[in-house]
C-alpha cells in the first residue's frame, strides 16, 4: 500500500495492454502502433524491415568516435609477463575494443562472450540521456573513489522493467561492441554469444544486421541443470542459448570435434581384428533411407557369409565397387534378423587405418555439463561457491572452443570474461599440443562490500579473473612436476598472461575546440613537451607499439647504448627498443647521430620518436629524416 487512491490512467493503460499488448512498445503505448490499429490513416515512418530502437543513432555515435585510451602493462600484476602471449586487459569494453582495433584488425579466430542477459536486476554501463557527449561519458567512466576503484554510482545503472528504454539500453550497450568485435575476427573467425530468453530474439536480429544473416552458423542450446523448477510458475526453463555465427560463411570449414570419452564408451563397442590399431567400431546399415533419391546402379547383391547374396529392398548407399572394397576388407558385418534373413552394415571405427581418431561433427545441443559444474570449479579453486555466482563451467566452453578453434596459435577473445572461466578452458585444452592464445577483458567492477569476495581481500571483478587464471596455472605448474614423465603432451606450454589496464594516453592531445585566443598562448607553451608529466617509458613504449600497430605480445628487445668515444659529440649513455626482431625500433631516450646511426644499420621497417629529443639540435633532427627517408624507413616523432 502506498497510500494513494487509484491512478486511473495508469489502470486503463493495464486495461488496454491486457487486450491489445501489440500497441505496447517496452511497457509504452505506441501512439503510432494505436493510430495503425484503429484508423484508416496508416502510415508508418520509414517503412522496411529493420531492427530499431529509440538511441540507435548515438549507439553509433559512440562507435564512430576514436579513443585516444590506451593500455598500461602492469608487470606485478602479472605472470611470466616477457614471455607470455596470453593478455588480460582490465578496462571500459567499448573503450578497449576501440584501442585494439589497429593491432588486432582481423587476428582473433574466435571470440565467446557472456554478456550481462537484461534480467532487469542486471547492472552495465549505458547512457542515462541518450544525448550524453563524449567528455560527459568520458567523465563517467573515469569516476572513481579515493582508493582509485570505480565508483558503482558513476559507472553502472541497473537497467530495470520498469525503464522506457529498457531492451533500448540494453542495444544500445551491446551494438557498438559487437560492431567492433566484427572487426578483430578473421575471415575465417566465429562469435560465440551467450544468452537466455530476456534478449535472444533481439541478439539474433541485431547480429542478423552487423554480421549479415547470411552469417548465421546456428542457435546452441545449453541444457545448463538436471531438473527442479519448484519455483517456476510455468514451466521448468533449463537451458540457454549460445548465437554462433562466422565472420565470412563461406570461409568456415566443416566443423568437427574430438570425440568424447561418454561418447566413446557408449557407441564404439564392438571389437574385431583391427582393434589394435583402429579402436572399437559401431555399425551403421548400409541400405539407404528414402530421403535419398533413386539411383539404379546402387542395386546389386553383396554375398552374404553363408554364400547367399543379400539384395536392398530399395538401394545401397554406396557404389558396387566401394561395397566389394569393404567386404575384402572386413569391414562390413553382416546382422541375421528374427525371420533369419541378412541385413548389412558398415563398420564406422573410432581411428583410421592410421590410428588416428576420428572427429564427429559438432551437435547445435549441449548436454552434458551444468551449471554446477561452474560453481564446482570456483570451490575448488576459491573454497567458496559465493565468489563469484553463476560461472559458465569450463567443459561448456571447451566444447565451444572446439567447435570455434581448429589450428595451433589461434587468439581467443573475451570481453565480458567475468571470472575468465574462457581463459581457464583455454589454459587446460593447451594440456594438448596447441597453444590457443587468449585476450581477456574485464571491467574493474567493484564488489559488493561486505561480500564473501570482498571478505577475501577481492574489489573488483578484474581482481577476481586475474586471481582465477593465477590459480589455474599454479594448479597446472604442480600438476605437471607431479606428474610422470612425457604425461602431458604440451611441455612447452605458455602458462602466463600480460596484464594491462586502460589508461588515459601519455601524450598530450591537442584539442582544438578548446582553443580560444585567451589561452592559445598557454596551450602552445604546453605543447612544446607532447608528453605527461609522470608518464613512465615502459608505458609510453607499448602505447606507441599498439598505435604502430603492433601486438601487445610482440617481442621486445631492450639495446643499450653505451658510447664514450673521443669526440664529445659522440658521446651518450642512453637506449632504444627493438620490437618484432627490429621491424619497429622506438627511441624514448636521448639520441644523437651515433644513435641514429646505429638506428639505421638495423634496417627497421618504421622508427618512432619523441620530438623532444630534438629539442635544440634542428640540425640533428633535418639530417634524421633525411637520413630515414633515404633508407626508406617509414620514420614518425611524437
């Protein structure tokens, strides 16, 4: 009770929405939709087929405008930092998807992502106006406490029914991102997006749009408990979904995935001759069903065992001379029925005359691992269930990862990574001899104070995920020196991950709308030193890397230059970066011709460097570049 006496409109809007909920547009009548219903002047704007929703223009505009972000490596915060080629970025999405876009334009083979389902409980960032400006966006996203963390108020709305704009926020939130993502996957790359029934419809239609409905691979359904629903008011719902589609159809082979071990023990039973090389086999007839169409010379005897021969009732599957191959080779058993008359069927082995297993096509349903099975997983690693709700366990994403990933070295992205229950499977599938790179991004999202994750030291979600893949790969460490020699057939396998964070660039952007002729002078003066006060080398070397565009994992040789020569002019104690074997060399440091020099007897393809260096010595910079230009070296100052 509220004490207020009945609102009538809001009563006969009820009224209306129970008899005509078509007029209703996310919990608002339509005016356009009840003028349709109800007049002979129908008229609707725009008319065609297409998914819309009120802020879809500024859902584009804040895909269309770049980001001068970047991405600070945090060395302490990671494990086997110069070694590793697995990444785990902490960050605004949107943000980090657009600061990837030059280095890793069409490198990501697959992409899985579980993003917030719009339950109405659910909090994610989107714009309280949909007329909300860069710098005020900007702002928010950078709100943070005195301890540094995000603030929940400045980062988060929940996004509840009761909204106007409540499936509206939800496309506005996810389009730019999966237009972005697009981008980053290979031709031959796929999307795996988690989902339940609150957005499915709308999901299908929105990648239908960004991805080309031609692109569509199927609709996963996840069986994701056994049973229950004493709670549910109708019926019991226990699955999800997961929308597969490829960058490029025509680019994307037929799938097939190991065989399973359930799978295995149920259907290959049978033994015979071969069984040491080949397996178990099962059987199928090789009569053909009336799905196939008629083909005369597919009817011919097979010689049964007893010397009588075995006609089809229509036609075989396989050709006279194919059939006679396999009956010389044993490889057609041959099956009495009740009225003792014989049946054939081929023998289907687990391994090829090669020994090698045979792979079963991918099904569009998974059954065979449960939501249990995620939260079974934080135990073991966190001892307790409650540090983080409602993982996807990692035997639905190996699943997943098999179907998206064939190839040894592929990069796997996820930028809804939650617990990194992605970088978990990919770290325990690279057991085997392929190693699946990984590229994890996580919003720093704040813990619940009071919470048995912020009771265990834990503030963000990031520092959960950070935590998580740590863990996996100390269990991993010890698993392996415990283990028996040649048991595992990766050795070499990279167990580590480089973290960044996303950061504000260390270099000055000139903004010219914020110019006026009061502080032009002061602006200018500014200039004269492009770089921030406080800005470390190591993070301006992989913000300058990224915007080459050049991989966060690429390799970095750090040369020291030591020259105490006669001539004074010669002389510098200072050095540059080789990265990618010495395709890009940066110089933070101070230089002078010998360095140049020196540069440029690398044959690099690009050099970077700071134009501060130069300050004072025009000659020395004229000379660099047309030094560079004549060796034909693209050569950039900033």
């Amino acid at each position: 009770m509220n004490g207020e006496s009945l609102n009538i409109e809001q009563d006969n809007l009820a009224k209306l929405k129970e008899q005509f909920p078509n007029l209703f547009t996310e919990g608002k009548l339509d005016w356009e939709k009840l003028k349709a219903t109800f007049s002979d002047d129908i008229n609707f704007a725009n008319e065609r087929y297409v998914l819309n929703w009120a802020g879809k223009s500024d859902a584009f505009k804040a895909l269309q405008v770049p980001t001068t972000a970047t991405l600070k490596p945090m060395p302490d915060e990671s494990v086997n930092f110069d070694t590793t080629e697995n990444i785990f970025i902490e960050g605004e999405n949107l943000e980090v998807l657009k600061v990837l876009q030059k280095s890793y334009y069409n490198k990501i083979k697959c992409i899985i992502i579980d993003p917030p389902y719009n339950t109405g409980s659910d909090s994610f960032i989107y714009p309280d106006s949909f007329k909300e400006n860069k710098a005020d966006y900007e702002k928010r996203i950078g709100d943070k406490d005195e301890e540094g963390y995000l603030m929940k108020e400045g980062m988060f709305r929940k996004n509840s029914k009761d909204s106007g704009h409540f499936h509206s926020n939800w496309l506005s939130m996810m389009y730019p991102r999966l237009f972005l993502a697009k981008n980053l996957l290979k031709d031959d790359g796929v999307i795996f997006v988690h989902i339940d029934d609150n957005e499915v419809h709308n999901l299908r239609l929105m990648m239908n749009e960004i991805f080309g409905e031609e692109n569509f691979v199927d609709c996963v359904i996840w069986k994701k408990r056994y049973g229950g629903g004493a709670k549910e008011k109708h019926l019991v719902s226990l699955h999800e979904y997961a929308l597969v589609y490829a960058k490029t159809i025509d680019n994307l082979n037929p799938i097939y995935i190991p065989n399973n071990k359930e799978s295995i023990e149920r259907y290959y039973t049978k033994k015979d001759d071969q069984f040491e090389i080949r397996g178990g086999y099962r059987t199928h007839p090789l009569e053909a069903t009336k799905s196939m169409g008629e083909r005369k010379n597919l009817v011919f005897p097979i010689p049964a065992p007893d010397g009588t021969e075995v006609f089809p009732k229509r036609q075989w599957l396989w050709s006279k001379d194919r059939a006679l191959e396999a009956l010389k080779k044993d490889e057609l058993e041959f099956l009495k029925d009740k009225e003792g008359k014989w049946s054939v069927h081929t023998k289907q082995y687990l391994k090829d005359e090669s020994g090698i297993e045979r792979e079963i096509k991918a099904f569009s349903i998974i059954d065979n691992v449960f939501s249990q099975h995620g939260t079974n997983e934080i135990i073991e690693l966190f001892g307790d269930a409650q540090i983080f709700s409602f993982p996807k366990p990692t035997g639905l994403i190996k699943q997943l990862l098999n179907i998206g990933i064939e190839e040894e070295n592929e990069i796997i992205l996820d930028f809804f990574c939650g617990s990194a229950s992605v970088a978990h499977a990919a770290l325990q599938l690279n057991l085997d001899d392929k190693n699946r790179r990984f590229i994890m991004v996580q919003l720093p999202e704040p813990v619940e104070e009071g919470s048995p994750a912020f009771n265990a030291g834990f503030r963000t979600i990031a520092d959960i995920s950070k935590e998580r893949i740590r863990r996996v790969i100390k269990k991993i460490e010890i698993e392996k020196a415990e283990s028996q020699p040649n048991m595992f057939e990766n050795q070499e396998q990279d167990l580590g991950f480089k973290a960044f964070c996303l950061t504000q660039s260390n270099f000055k952007i000139w903004r010219g709308s914020e110019v006026n002729v009061d502080n032009l002078v002061q602006q200018l003066e500014a200039f004269t030193d492009p770089v921030y006060a406080n800005s470390l080398e190591q993070n301006m070397l992989y913000e300058l890397m990224l915007k080459a565009g050049y991989l966060l994992t690429d390799v970095v040789r750090e040369y020291n230059i030591l020259n105490e020569g006669d001539d004074e002019a010669e002389h510098i104690d200072t050095r540059i970066y080789l990265i990618a074997d010495g395709e890009l060399i940066i110089a933070l440091d101070k230089i002078n011709q010998f360095v140049v020099q020196l540069i440029i007897d690398e044959s690099p393809k690009k050099v970077i460097m700071l134009d501060n260096l130069f300050t004072g010595n025009d000659q020395l910079k004229t000379n660099t570049v047309l030094q560079m230009k004549d060796a034909e070296i693209d050569f950039k100052t900033i």
